[in-house]
C-alpha cells in the first residue's frame, strides 16, 4: 500500500516536473535518456 501511495506522489510530482520543462528541454532529457540506455 505504501509503495503504491509513494509510486502516485512521484507520478504527480513527475507529471508537474514534466508540464515546467520546455519541450526543447525535454526532448534532449529524453535524447540523453535514450543513449544511456543502449
């Protein structure tokens, strides 16, 4: 049940995160991210 609450704050948090970073900004985060993971 904790685990489940702690999960939806971050999701919330991330979302807020998320609609504050420019679409530029999120595009490279997500360029980096995809690099990383190869």
């Amino acid at each position: 049940m904790k685990a489940i609450l702690m999960f939806g704050m971050m999701d919330k948090t991330w979302s807020v995160v998320i609609r504050c970073l420019d679409d530029k900004e999120l595009m490279e985060m997500a360029k980096k991210v995809g690099l990383e993971r190869r």
